[in-house]
C-alpha cells in the first residue's frame, strides 16, 4: 500500500495542479512530505494519458515541452484524461541533478519501487501500483542529460506481447521522431518503459538531444511529438502535420562491443556527433592526457558500423566510461 498521497481527485473534469505527497523525515523536516507536482487536464470521459518528465532531474527538455502543453490543453476541447508530472523525480529535479539529492535514487532503475523504501523507491511504487494502471499510455521525456548528448529518438519496447509491441511501435511513429530506438530484451527491467510492460499498458520513452539544458529545435520536437501522440489516441481534434515517420530509421543496441569506451581516463577529443552515420574504423576522436603530456595520444575508432546513438558530452573521461554508443539498423 502507497504511503504517497496524491492531492488530487482524477475523476473530476476540468484542470488542477496539485501534489504527489512522499512522506519524507529528516533534520529540517521531521513531519515532512515532498511534493512531486502533479497536472491534470479533464475533459469528456476518454483514454488516460501520463506523460513524465523529470525522471533524471538534468534533463530539461522534455518538462519543458510538458509546461507549454499544460498551459495549452483546454478540458472542453479533450476527450480523456492527461496527466503530466513535469518534474517526476522532483529531488533531483531540484538539484538539477539525474538522481535524487534525497537519496541518490535513479528513478529510471528503481522500479516496481517500493512502498516502505526511499522517496525515489515510493515515487516508483506509487507510478507501478496506483498511476501506470489506470493509464491508457505512457510517454517518458529523457535527454542524455549533462552527462551524454542523443540524437532525437523514440523508444518503443518490444518482445512483450503481439498487441503491445504494435501499440508501442504505433506511439513511437505517431511522435514523428526521426529516430526509432527498438528496446529489446537487453532492457532494464528497473525502468518506467519495463513498468509499462508489466502492467500492459502501451508506453515509449524518448531521448531528446542532452548537454544539459534546452535545445529549442529539439523541444518544438518533443511539443509536436506530445501532440501527434494524444491526437493519435483520440485524445485532442488536431494535432502538427506528421513527422517524419515515413522515413524513421529503426535501430537496437545489439552488441556491448559496439560502443566506444575510454581505455584511460584522460581528456576525450570528440570527432563524431550524435545522428552521424558511420563505418567500422572511422575515427571517433582521440583521449589526451595533459596531465602527462609526454604520453601519446589513444586514437579511438568505432569498431562497427551504424547510427552515433548518443556520445558524453564530458571532455574528461574516466577508464570505462561511455564515449559513444553506434546502433544498428533492423531489418
Ligand atoms: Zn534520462
């Protein structure tokens, strides 16, 4: 049973702002609660649509895109219900930060979550067992943060069941992103795209851009997106002509061994962007290390063929660290 309270009552029409309350007791706040703002747009009974934001606290762009539908959606002129939580794991948030100042919690691998656990654990729960349930569809707004830069993408899952993988195949290319990322079985099963799946219930995420603010080209994107998606279900009457779908590339991780990784830790000389295509032993860059500047450069290749996913937006890299990712097309 959630200890979370929602301030909210999701059957009445209309619009209301009010809090996910997570009881939270520390130093300052013995008694506490930390509200996770909630925003909910009501109109003729309809389809339940949530839309998270917020899940990693540095990723901005998709909340933003949230604010500008909140203050556009009008309850008389939709069928259904929209529910967006701009700010979904509002500590992090707060510290613009991905996890949790609170707890150190990453929302997007703390599910089903748990009840009695941190704030991140009860946010998670109260999303698994109260909200995704009574949800028609989930849309879950990520960027690479300040850590990593993606080419704009969506990201259905698939492998669940027939019916689900179409639905999910179906609000990827109704958000009209240029890039479809498949999730396959190799997803983390901690994640709100895998919380969907668990409850049947239709869901993508999407990657939009990252370096840790707001891309205005990639936010009109991610705007769009929200509404071609709730036009599609039946939600609002129109919606932006559609993306270009037509053309999506569909790619998957594949293989680990496809990723450029830092050999060392030293200073990462990108040479490739996100969204560029590119052939096995094209250079990604060079690691530096000034702090020994006798030492000779490590020329990076990629060892594979495909699409740049994401790359750090980091210059110094640790040894192991995520240089870029390369996908590979299906089919
Ligand atoms: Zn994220």
């Amino acid at each position: 049973m959630s200890r979370a309270r929602l301030t909210l009552d999701l059957q009445v029409a209309g619009r209301q702002v009010g809090d996910l309350l997570i009881p939270w007791s520390d130093d300052r706040n013995p008694l506490g609660r930390y509200p996770v703002p909630v925003i909910t747009v009501s109109g003729t009974p309809g389809p339940v649509v949530l839309i998270l934001g917020g899940v990693h606290g540095d990723e901005f762009e998709g909340p933003a895109a949230i604010m500008r539908l909140a203050r556009d959606l009008a309850p008389d002129a939709l069928r259904g219900r929209v529910v967006m939580i701009p700010a979904a794991n509002a500590p992090a948030f707060a510290a613009s930060r991905r996890c949790s100042a609170l707890d150190g919690g990453n929302l997007n691998r703390a599910f089903p979550g748990d009840a009695d656990g941190t704030p991140t654990a009860m946010i998670a729960d109260w999303l698994q067992t109260w909200m995704i349930p009574r949800c028609d569809a989930v849309i879950d707004l990520h960027s690479g943060g300040k850590a990593s830069v993606f080419v704009p993408c969506s990201l259905p899952q698939a492998g669940i069941s027939p019916a689900l993988d179409a639905a999910n195949a179906d609000l990827a290319l109704a958000f009209g992103l240029p890039v479809i990322w498949q999730l396959g079985a190799q997803n983390d099963d901690r994640s709100v795209n895998a919380a969907c799946a668990r409850a049947g219930v239709a869901c993508i995420a999407a990657e939009l851009g990252g370096g840790g603010g707001v891309d205005p080209d990639v936010t009109d994107m991610a705007e769009a997106g929200l509404r071609r998606v709730l036009h599609h279900l039946g939600v609002i009457a129109s919606a932006p002509p559609p993306g270009p779908q037509a053309n999506a590339t569909w790619v998957e991780l594949s293989d680990p061994a496809d990723h450029v990784m830092a050999p060392a830790r030293g200073l990462f000389d990108r040479r490739c962007h996100a969204g560029a295509r590119v052939s096995s032993g094209d250079l990604a860059g060079w690691l530096h290390f000034p702090e020994d500047p006798t030492r000779t450069p490590v020329v990076l290749r990629f060892p594979q063929a495909g699409l740049v996913l994401a790359h750090t937006a980091r210059g110094l890299v640790d040894r192991a660290e995520m240089l870029a990712l390369v996908a590979r097309d299906i089919g």
